[in-house]
C-alpha cells in the first residue's frame, strides 16, 4: 500500500482549529440590555411616583385630622362649656365610629378624664393633643385623639402597586415591541446572513443573495454578497485546480503502482516515506516498520557499504543519480535488483527517488541463453563433425557386415566382427543422439511397438556390460503402440541401461527392464501430468550406489553429472526427459543410497491400430543385376560400398571426382541405371552433380548419401529431383532395401 506523507511537515503535528467559545445572540444582548434600561427606568419613575403619591397623601390626610380635630374641638368644646356630660359621651361615641379615628378622650381642665371612646394602640394611629377653650378665652378642658394611620398606608401601597403595575406593563409592552422590531429588521437578516455564511464555510456557494434591507444592514449584506460572489469564484476555480490535481495525482499513483518492480522515496533525516505497494509485498513488513528506515536498510550487508560509495559518487555527478545492481533482502530471500536512483531537492528537503527492477527472471535467462549458446555450440560441433564420423563409421560398419556373412558361425572371429559391427551401430546412434540434443536431427514420430526395440536395445547391452552385471527382461507381448521416433526411443533404452551399468560398474548387481500397459487415472495423472487413458509403462531398474537425495532435484538438469570426468557429460537423463515429453509421456526417478534406482517412463498408447514395422537383423536382403554410379570423395566408403553392391549382384562403377562425372556425355550416362553420390565433395555437391546429370538424362533415378546436411533430408528431396536419401552410417540391409525400391519405381 501506498504511504504519503507532506515533504514540508513530515513528522509535524498537524494544528487544527480550536473550538468556538458559545457566544450570546445579539438580540439577547440588546433584550437583556434594554430590559435593564426599562428596569431602572421603572424604578425610578415608580420611586418618584411613591414620593408624589406620600407627599400629597400625607397632606390630604393631614389636612383631614386638622379639619377634624377642629371640628370635634369645636364640638366638644360648645357641649364641655354647657357642661352637657352625656352629649358629650354620646358624640365621643360617634366619632369613635369613623374608620379613621381609634379613640376620643376628653380631660376637664385639671386633665381629669371624663370621657373616653375608642381603643388607644401605640402602634399604627396618630396621637393629637388639643387644648379646648371657650372663644379662644375660657379653658373648658383638654381632647386627645387617635387616628389610624392604617388606611392612609393601604391606600398608599395600592397606589405604588398600580403605579409598578402601570411601569411593568409599560415595560413589558415596550420589550416586546422592541424585539419584534428589533428581530424584524435586525435579527432575520442577521440569522440569514449568519446561515448564507455556514453554507459558504461548509463548500456551498449556491445561495440567494440578500436584498431588500435597511441601509445599515444593507450595506453589509451586498458586502457579504460581493465576498460570497468572490468566494464562489474562488472556490470554483479552486474545485477545478483540486479536480485536476486529484487526476494527476491519480495518475501518478496508478504509474507508481503499475511500475514493474519497487518504487520508494527517501527524505534525509526522516528515512523512508513512501513507497509502492510490491515493495511493501516483497519486503514482508507493515508500514508502520518500513517507515523510516535508510534505503541502503534492504542491500546485503556483504555489499552496502560498497553500494553507499557508489550512491556518494552518482550523486556527485551532474546528472545526480546512477543504475547499479545489488542483491536486497526480503522476506522471500535475496533478491537481485537493477537499482536507478534520483536525488533532488523538495520543499528545501533532499529527497531520493529509487526504483527497482527485478533480475531474477534476467538472471534466468541469462542462464538458459548460456545454456542455449552451448546447445547451439555444441549443435555447430555436432553437424561439423557428423559427416566426417559418419563417414569414419561407414566403413568400419560395411566390412563387419561382410566380415559376418563370411565366417562360420559360433567362432570367436565371428564374435569380434559382431562387436565391432555393434560398437559400429551404437557409434551411429551416438552421431544421431548428439545431432537431436542440438535440433538437427530431424524426428519421425510414427505408431510403433516398444517390443522389438527393447530387445534389440538389450541386446547391444548384454554384449557391452561386463558379466558381473545380470540382465533381467519382462516384457508383455501385448502392449500397445505408441507414436514415436524408433531412434529415440532406442536412446532412452540405452541411455537408461548405461546410467544403470555405471551405477554397478563396481559391485556388479542386477539390471531389470520391465516393459507393460498401465491404465493412469484422473488423480494419478494428475500427479504425473499425464492424461488418463493407457499407457505403456517401461521402467529399468539397477541394484546399484543410487543417488543422493540433495540430487535428486537437479538429475534431469542439462550437464548436471555426479560422475567422475571422462564419465559422463550431464546429457543422457535431461536428453531422455526431453524425448519423453515430446511424446506427450513422463519419466519418474526413485531412488535411495545404497539401494539402487528405478526410472519409469510413461508413454501414451497410440490409437492407431497397426504399427509401422521396425527393421531388425537377419531379414532377407534384397538384390539386383544392374549397373550403378557410384560417387564418393572417401576412397573407404567408395570400396566398402562397392563390396556391398557388388556382394547383391550389381555392376558397380565408382569415381572419387564428381567434376569428372559431370563430363560424362548422354551416351555414357546410359550405360547406368542408378546414381547414388555423397552430398558433400570437393568442386561439386551432390545436389548441383545431381542436376548436370538430369540435365542430359532425366529419368536417370539419383539416390544422395551424408554424413550430415544443412539443406537436404528425407522430406525435400523431391524439390530437389532426387529420388531417395540415405543418412551415412547405411546398413547393408537399408541400402539394398533402397536401391531396390528406386530401381522399381524407375
């Protein structure tokens, strides 16, 4: 996965915005502030009201108890002067009756009671004290009266009442009046303003725009729509620039992502902080372990310090960067990488920019070209050397031959001709092992029985190992056919039997072929990868060392050999595992020290019901009476040759120059009925001899022998106008075979 950290802040702790303190509303401000107001000027219009409202009631209700006095004095006077007594009782009684009088005494003129109404409380009445007099002359007696003051104060505190109720109402009505007014033309717009803000502050510049206001407010909201028209540009130009932006980096990530190998950046001071996500698979760790570390952190240890040199000394350079290979170590093991690394500045940070790609799968190629140019060596050395081996072979092979028709049998002359002529054949199939290793010996794949070339297989084998080594065979008859090259499967035989004789060459033991149909189900084949169906079953056995476990994986390996040199190339198992997998089969090896081996070799069986038949020895050849050319550069071959041919009955002429044949006039050529010449000779080959002879006499039948050749074999010979091909080692039996089959067709 991807990690991306800001070049400028790496390791900072980003700061984000503190929460908002809840403010007041405005309009509660102003509410709470003119409730105030009201407040206090209630207060103070209600304390001046109660100082009115006292001062005129303390006056009329002074102004009562005078008059009053004045007249119950006036009274009480008249009444005390007539000595009257209970008149005078009956009006004190009277006077008592008023709710604002408690009580009446009267005092003679020595202050002696003589009437008394009413009650005298000390608290909540008013004492007045009047002296009473006659016309302003006589002293007739004294008055004392006490009035309730109860009165006055309740209908001073129902005054103040109504006034606070009046300043209450008044207040309230004024409070309401101002908050509508106030919410009205200065709270609405203030709250629209306030909500138009949020939708910018959380992306949205879509709103309406305010209109319609007081100046005041007017004048703040067309600032506030100038400011939200420039933010809404803004804002859109600024979703554009992210938008691309965001593609770039989009971009960019699915190139870091899709990059063949590793990618990473490194921050000095600060390690590692980014890189792709194979670096994060290959180097088995989590993020949080990857960051931070060098980049040198993965290079072997037994390179780093040598690979720091080489970063210090790229770096130095103008191009400040360089390629090297290292080996880094991951989770799966070491791994070889091309390493490109970059150094730039960012942000005033030197950074590193390295990448990586992956030479494993190089490294194998690599190898397998090496092995593919020694293939293709030995291929070219191969075909250099086929011709002249094969021709070297001929001869030796001919003579045995002839030698083996001549003596007797059961003698120990005709016992070494035997070998000699077998030594002669397996050469033979030395040549052709060598030239289909390097893809030069053409392959026939044909319906055959396995049968027939195991026998002949074993039996070059029983004449070649020594006698301490015992020879065991089981063979079923009815095993079916199988689609391949008889030559190959010839060498799988031998080359299976000669590992096994070498693994007994010292101890001796027992060698077993086994050759049998097996039928391989869906899970077994699935094991083997082979298709269920028959297959023919060949397994060869020894009791010989074995093989050491730690080999077993690298057996089939091309040049891979435990055996001593001059014993053995590397090619024989990897040659015979080759052939079976072109024949759709497999081959399995067991085996354990000290306990021999035993290799199995699968072969599909073919579906065609009847075989191509397979040569073997001692078949009746086949014979002639006519006149052959016969054209070779190797005196040996052409006399060995001649033996043969002359040995079946025909009149054989042999010339060593092919210029020499190509003189030859019509007249003369028609004393021949068969040519057969080699491929390669000095001044002419065989193809363009071939062509100088039709020239004069077409129906003239060609038949053209090699050791080994580039431009002919067996399926273009007829773009060639020749009738037959015959490859160097040839049988007496093939050849006469052949020439027998071209003379009749003629």
């Amino acid at each position: 996965m991807t990690r991306v950290f800001p070049m400028g802040a790496m390791g900072a702790k980003p700061l984000g915005p503190r929460p908002a303190k809840r403010r007041p509303s405005l309009l509660r401000t102003l509410m709470v502030q003119i409730g105030l107001v009201l407040v206090a000027g209630g207060i103070l219009i209600n304390s001046a009201f109660f100082v009115f409202a006292y001062n005129v009631g303390k006056r009329d209700f002074d102004s009562y108890m005078a008059l009053s006095t004045q007249q119950m004095a006036d009274t009480f006077t008249h009444q005390l002067w007539l000595f009257d007594l209970a008149t005078t009782r009956r009006f004190c009684h009277m006077a008592v009756d008023s709710v604002n009088i408690a009580g009446i005494r009267l005092y003679d003129h020595n202050q002696k009671i003589i009437a008394e109404s009413g009650t005298f409380p000390d608290k909540g009445t008013i004492t007045i004290f009047r002296t009473l007099t006659y016309q302003d002359q006589t002293l007739v007696g004294y008055m004392e009266i006490r009035f309730v003051n109860t009165l006055f104060e309740q209908h001073l505190l129902i005054t103040v009442l109504a006034a606070c109720c009046m300043v209450l109402f008044t207040a309230v009505s004024s409070f309401t009046l101002i908050f509508l007014v106030l919410n009205r033309h200065l709270t609405r717009p203030l709250k629209q303003l306030h909500q138009e803000m949020h939708q910018m502050t959380s992306g949205s510049f879509s709103g309406s725009e305010m209109t319609g206001q007081k100046a005041e407010i007017q004048g703040l909201v067309n600032g506030f729509n100038q400011m939200a028209r420039a933010l809404a540009a803004r804002e859109q130009s600024k979703q554009q620039a992210e938008q691309r932006l965001s593609e770039e980096k989009a971009v960019m990530e699915a190139i870091i992502q899709t990059l063949p190998g590793i990618f990473v950046v490194h921050v000095q001071g600060q390690g590692l902080v980014r890189w792709n996500d194979n670096f994060e698979v290959m180097s088995g760790l989590p993020s949080d372990q990857i960051r931070g570390k060098a980049i040198t952190h993965w290079i072997d240890p037994a390179e780093r310090e040598g690979i720091v040199e080489k970063l210090a000394a790229a770096f130095n350079t103008e191009a400040s960067g360089g390629e090297f290979e290292a080996e880094l170590c991951f989770k799966a093991g070491k791994v070889p990488y091309l390493i490109s690394v970059r150094q730039c500045r960012i942000q005033g940070q030197k950074v590193t920019i390295g990448m990586g790609i992956d030479l494993t799968e190089r490294k194998s190629l690599e190898v397998s070209l090496r092995r593919a140019q020694k293939m293709e060596s030995i291929g070219t050395l191969a075909g250099g050397i086929a011709h002249d081996f094969n021709n070297i072979i001929f001869p030796m092979m001919g003579y045995a031959e002839l030698l083996r028709e001549d003596l007797p049998d059961k003698s120990f002359q005709k016992e070494a001709v035997e070998a000699i002529y077998r030594a002669s054949v397996r050469a033979g199939a030395l040549v052709r092992q060598i030239l289909s290793l390097s893809r030069q010996q053409e392959e026939a794949f044909i319906p055959l029985k396995v049968q027939p070339i195991l026998k002949e297989a074993v039996g070059l084998l029983e004449a070649c190992i020594p006698r301490t080594i015992r020879i065991q065979k089981t063979i079923d008859s009815d095993c079916g056919l199988v689609v391949a090259d008889p030559t190959q499967v010839h060498q799988i035989i031998m080359n299976l039997g000669t590992n096994a004789y070498h693994a007994m060459e010292k101890t001796g033991g027992i060698l077993s072929f086994s050759l049998q149909t097996v039928e391989i189900g869906p899970d077994q084949g699935a094991s083997l990868t082979l298709c269920p169906g028959a297959h023919v079953l060949l397994k060869v056995k020894d009791t010989g060392v074995g093989i050491d476990p730690a080999h077993i994986d690298r057996i089939f390996d091309p040049y891979f050999t435990t055996k001593l040199p001059g014993r053995g190339t590397g090619l024989g198992l990897s040659i015979v595992q080759g052939i079976v997998r072109r024949c759709r089969g497999e081959i399995c090896l067991q085996s354990r020290p000290g306990q021999g081996t035993e290799v199995s070799v699968y072969l599909p069986v073919a579906e065609t019901p009847e075989a191509l038949p397979v040569e073997e020895s001692g078949q009746d050849v086949l014979a002639g009476k006519e006149s052959v050319l016969l054209l070779d550069d190797e005196a040996a071959i052409l006399s060995v040759v001649s033996a043969i041919l002359s040995r079946l009955g025909y009149r054989v002429t042999t010339m060593q120059d092919p210029l020499k044949a190509a003189r030859l006039t019509s007249e003369e050529l028609a004393a021949f009925d068969l040519v057969i010449t080699d491929m390669t000779m000095p001044g002419m080959t065989g193809i363009q001899l071939n062509g100088r002879l039709k020239a004069l006499r077409p129906e003239l039948p060609v038949i053209l022998c090699s050791g080994f050749s580039h431009e002919i074999n067996g399926e273009n010979i007829a773009e060639v106008n020749i009738q037959a091909y015959l490859e160097k080692p040839v049988q007496k039996q093939m050849l006469a075979k052949v020439i027998r089959r071209v003379l009749d067709e003629a």
